[in-house]
C-alpha cells in the first residue's frame, strides 16, 4: 500500500503566520460541536448551584436539583466524549486517525494517466488532494454540500490547502451528493470517506448508486463510510447487485479491524460498520 507523505500543522500555527503554507483540514469533529455542548453542561450546572442557593419551596427544590444535575452530568459526559473524539481525529494530536484513513483510502484509488477523479463530499480537501498528489497525471474535482453542520469546511479552504500541498491538478464545487450535478460516466476514479451515513436517507444504497452512475465503464471506485446495516441496510446484498450489475472486483473492505481503526475504537467512537466498498464497474 502506497502511503502518502502529507505535511499538517495546527490551526493555531496557521493562525499565528497569517499566511497559509501549510494545510489546515480542521477536524470531523468540530470544535464548536464540543465547545457547545460544554458551555450547555456549564449553563445546566449553573442553574442546579442558583436552584439550590434560591428561597424556592422544598418539595420544588426537590424535584429540580436530581434533575438539573442529571441534565448537568449527561452534557459532560457527551462534551467528554467529544473531546476525545476531536482529539484522536486531530491532525495534530497523537492518534492521527483522520490522516491514516485519508492516506489509506487514497491508497486504493487506480486511475490512469490523464483521468478525471471524483471526492464527494470533500469537507476540506484532505482526500481530494491526497488522490490528486497520488497521481499527478490525473485531474481532481471534489464536491460538497458545505451546510452549517459542518460550518469550518469550505471551497475556499479546500483551495487554499491545495495550494499549501503544492497540487494544482484539483479543482472543488458545491453541489449535493444526492443529485451529482454530472454527466453519467464522467469520471474515471470516483471515491468518498465518511459522508454518505450524515445524509438523511432510508436508502443510502441509492445514494452509492447516484455516485456510481457518474462512473465510466471500467473506472475503479473506493467509497469508505459506517456501512452498517442499520445505515445502509443488507450490504452483502448490495455487492452482488452490483456484481449482476456487470461490476467486477467488487468487495467490502473492514477498516475496523486494525487497517484504519480498533474494534473497540470503532465502538466507543461509533463507528462500527466502517467499510469501503471498492470495485471497478
Ligand atoms: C465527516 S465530513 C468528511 C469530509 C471529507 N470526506 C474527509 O474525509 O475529510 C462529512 C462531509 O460530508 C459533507 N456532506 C454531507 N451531506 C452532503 C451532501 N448531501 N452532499 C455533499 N456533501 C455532503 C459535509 O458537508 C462534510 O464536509
């Protein structure tokens, strides 16, 4: 497996040159995300110390306080669990896990010389770029949704870190994974990490095939994300619609037994089920 060299540094190093030369693919789990839900545990724990210090009748202050403090416990506990989420996806921290399944998914991506690749869902770039610096005769483009709940993603940062990387054979645009804004059989490469199990959907498979349709005959796909059944329903079955289908090579890949992830990581961070469904069609 080809492991890609990719430099990161800390938003805070960003933001203290002013200038970016260096990429800043910020974190899954976003800051706000965790920010907010400490300060509702802080505003919860607030109101449980002002309804005990309050002249409110007993049998009141009996019944808030057991639950201002449960409410209280409950958002520290999340905001805990967060942060340790934020941390083991940083790109600074210790873990790295959002940059080993960059560079792993990457890994599997073939395309040819002078194909055209597609990143949906790209957030800030990262495999975007990673696909583009891996093979440097082939032409990029990532597309995404870039709504509030991910507000720290952009077009703007996604080029901005391209440029950091030194790759200029990628271009970005929004655009919504579940009406690809493409032609069918585009691309040559399509791939996609972690995006498709965010979207409202009872039928994710659609979702696969929506992405796939924009793939040329004998083009390679390599599509990670929490493939569980509650998510995406029987995708044993799946697999073999596609191989009816006239798909070749196709498989479903566990990343959570020690290739991207721990199974026990894959659990506290819920993320069982992680998968990539690769092929060629
Ligand atoms: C967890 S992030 C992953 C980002 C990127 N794939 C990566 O690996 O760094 C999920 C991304 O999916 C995007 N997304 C969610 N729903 C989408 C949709 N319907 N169409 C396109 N992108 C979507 C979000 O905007 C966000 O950038």
């Amino acid at each position: 497996m080809t492991v890609l060299s990719i430099r990161y540094e800390s938003e805070s190093d960003n933001a203290k040159s002013g200038s970016r030369t260096t990429p800043d693919y910020k974190n899954w789990m976003p800051k706000g995300m965790v920010l907010g839900m400490a300060c509702t545990a802080a505003v919860f724990l607030l109101l449980g110390i002002v309804t005990l210090l309050t002249p409110i009748s007993e049998p009141v202050k009996k019944i808030m306080i057991p639950i201002l403090f449960v409410i209280t416990a409950i958002f520290i506990f999340i905001s805990f669990w967060m942060l340790l989420m934020y941390r083991a996806f940083s790109y600074d921290g210790k873990r790295k896990m959002s940059k080993q399944i960059i560079e792993g998914v990457a890994a599997y991506i073939n395309i040819p010389d002078g194909g055209k690749g597609l990143d949906v869902g790209c957030g800030s770039g990262a495999l975007t770029i990673a696909c583009a610096k891996k093979n440097p005769n082939s032409l990029w483009t990532g597309i995404d949704r870039w709504g509030k709940e991910y507000a720290s993603f952009n077009k703007k940062l996604c080029e901005s870190n391209a440029e950091a990387e030194g790759v200029s054979n990628v271009s970005f645009m929004q655009g919504n994974a579940l009406k690809l804004p493409f032609e069918n059989e585009t691309f040559d490469a399509v791939t996609s990490n972690y995006v498709y199990h965010n979207i409202p959907s009872n039928n994710r498979q659609e979702i696969l095939l929506e992405t796939l349709r924009t793939l040329k005959k004998g083009g390679s796909f390599a599509i990670h994300d929490i493939m569980s059944k509650a998510k995406y329903g029987e995708m044993k079955s799946f697999v073999e619609k596609l191989k009816s289908m006239g798909y070749s090579e196709v498989k479903l890949v566990d990343t959570t037994n020690g290739m991207f992830m721990s199974k026990w990581e894959s659990t506290w961070m819920g993320l069982s089920g992680s998968a990539i469904l690769m092929g060629r069609k």
